[in-house]
C-alpha cells in the first residue's frame, strides 16, 4: 500500500524520518530553508572554526533524490487541513495519509533595551553572522549557561577567544552547586570569565549592563532556551501548550498527525536536543511500520563536550545525589540510583547509560 508521508521539517527528526521511512513509503519534506539538511549540533564547532561549512552538509540533494525521498525547499506551511488530509503551502496544497511536524524551535529572546544587538544560533545563516562578527572583535559575551552557549565558550576559549558568560541563575545547565562548579573551573582554565546570578537589564554602547555590572560586549550571543515552532499547529487547530502536545507515541490532538523533535511536547518535557529529536523518529517510524513502541520522555540522555571537557547527563537528576568517584555523581529515588552526571569518561558514561536504561 503506497502511504503518503508528508513531513514538515528538514532538521534531526525530519530527515531520520525521512530515512526511515522512504524504501517503503512516498516520503516528501517541506522545508521553509533553502539549503538540505545541515548538522546543527555542529554549528558551534563551525563558529569557532573547528568545522569547514561543507562539512556541515553530509546528504547532497542527489542523496534525497536517491532514497526517494521528495525535498520541497524554500516552501513555507501555510495551514494543515486535517477532515480533507491536505496542506496548504505558499507553492501550492499537498495531500498526505500521514503528517508529521518537525517544525523544531526558535531562540528564546531577551525583551530588553537594545536587544536588537544580539545574536542567535539556531540556523547556518546564525552561524555565519555570528562568525563573521566572533573573527572581527575576537571576543564575545554569551547570555545563558545552557550546554550550547557552553560548548560555544569553550570551543572558542581554546582558541584564543575572549569569551564571558552571563547567567540569570547561579547554575550552569540547571545543575546543580558543586556540579555547576566542576563545570565552571574547567573553562576557567581555558580563560572563560564567568558572571552567575546577573539580571541582563540593556544593551548600550557596545556595554551589557547587568544589575551588579557593565561588561564590555561588542558581540553578544543571547542563549537562553528554545520556542518550540507552533504556529502551524496552532492555527490549524491542533491542542499546543509550549510546545504541539503528543503521547509516547507521538500522537497529536489530531488523527494521522503527529509531531516530534523540538516542536513535541509530553507532560510538560520539551527535549531540546538532535540526539532526542532523532530518536523520536526511530519511535514513530517503528509505530507507522505497525511495531509498537513507545519513547520515555523522563530519561535524559545528553552528551556535550565544552572544549577538551566532555560531560554526559542521564536518567533522572533529583536532589539527593552524591559522588561515587571523581568523575560520577550519582542521584536517587528511594535509595535507587535513577541518574548521573559523569565527567571525563565517555565510556563510563554509556555504561552507567544502559544500566539506567535497563533498570527502569
């Protein structure tokens, strides 16, 4: 039965679907960007130089031709309408059996005087506004102390780059006192400045002013979170709180639509990462192919490297936790290891990843 799949979405979970999908269904992506897939995880790494633009780009356009997998570039969706099981686009209405939103998210935004001096990194043209701007000063001031405006510190601290790093909380990827400051020694040594506890209150004359400080900011990166890409959800009826509301399965409010990646959202969690949005797509690809299966929204599972530093954060993390060793903090539930953070050892981390995994 030839079964049409119509994504909406060319990131992570777009394409993995895509892939998943193609050798036994009629699969076409529409993309608003008019570039293929690119690997966003990836784009820190170009900013700081690491990474050439081309290599940012691992699927040509004959790739996609060659799966059978139709690519709609430079098409915006307008309107989903599910009674006729059709999408409006700004080039044309499209018919579909199955439609899945991977619509992903937007930077969150500071809402402060000069806030139109700020950068982004969400995109590759982000990337190269920001790359451009980072070679010309040779510094810059990053707003938020979540994992991607800290892989961007450190992989630019190492190369020589001023780097500070302004954070509303006293907490470093919402980790926990002495966590957040294992975390902050490290790149430190790097060269990192670091400015916890700080409400950002304007932008002026190449100066952030804080509530404790001004701090000298030709270029600024405002990384603060994510928006999760609703609009289309939204205005075609679809039940959407932060993000487009999904089960396990990734269900939407609507029959035959579902929704994974950045764009998803069950009980509250939004899971924010490639890694996850990918794995969404194995789940749903697995359901469509008539294999149940079902995604834990609960388990983290996040692997970051800051500079030479890497870090891994799995399971659950409570607020009872203690060190089993200088690399592994550990946290519990009723005296049961159900998370840790492991600094260093990456194969340690995957290990105590499927231990995790297995005893939940």
């Amino acid at each position: 039965m030839n079964v049409k799949v119509l994504i909406v979405g060319n990131g992570p979970g777009g394409v993995e679907l895509a892939k998943q999908l193609s050798e036994d269904h009629e699969v076409t992506i529409v993309e608003k960007e008019t570039v293929p897939y690119y690997t966003k995880p990836m784009l820190s790494h170009y900013v700081a130089g690491d990474v050439k633009e081309e290599n940012l780009f691992p699927y040509s356009l004959d790739w996609y031709r060659k799966k059978g997998i139709e690519l709609l570039l430079g098409t915006t969706a307008k309107k989903i309408d599910t009674k006729k099981k059709t999408l409006e686009t700004d080039r044309g209405t499209l018919e579909y059996d199955i439609l899945v939103l991977a619509t992903g998210a937007g930077p969150r935004k500071l809402q402060i005087p000069g806030s139109e001096k700020m950068l982004t990194l969400r995109t590759i043209d982000d990337a190269k506004k920001l790359k451009e701007a980072i070679e010309k000063e040779r510094e810059l001031v990053i707003i938020g102390g979540g994992f991607i405006g800290l892989e961007l510190a450190g992989n630019l601290s190492k190369k020589g780059f001023k780097v500070r790093v302004v954070e509303k909380t006293t907490s470093l990827m919402g980790l926990d006192g002495d966590l957040t400051e294992r975390i902050k020694k490290e790149l430190e040594k790097y060269g990192v400045e670091f400015y916890l506890g700080r409400d950002v209150e304007r932008i002026e004359n190449d100066v952030l002013v804080t509530d404790k400080e001004e701090i000298p900011s030709k270029v600024i990166l405002c990384s603060i979170g994510i928006v999760p890409e609703t609009t289309l959800a939204e205005e075609s009826g679809l039940a959407v709180n932060r993000g487009v509301l999904v089960d396990r399965t990734f269900k939407t409010s609507e029959s035959n639509v579902y929704a994974i990646g950045d764009c998803a959202e069950h009980n509250g969690i939004i899971c924010g990462t490639a890694k996850a949005a990918m794995a969404h797509a194995k789940v749903l690809a697995n359901n469509l192919r008539g294999i149940p299966d079902e995604y834990d929204f609960q388990f983290r599972s996040s692997y970051f490297k800051f500079g030479d530093f890497p870090i891994a954060v799995l399971g659950t993390l409570t607020k009872d936790g203690n060190w089993l060793d200088s690399e592994t903090k550990a946290f519990y539930r009723d005296g049961k290891i159900v998370g840790v953070v492991v600094f260093e050892d990456m194969k340690k981390a995957r290990d105590w990843e499927e231990r995790l995994r297995s005893s939940r």
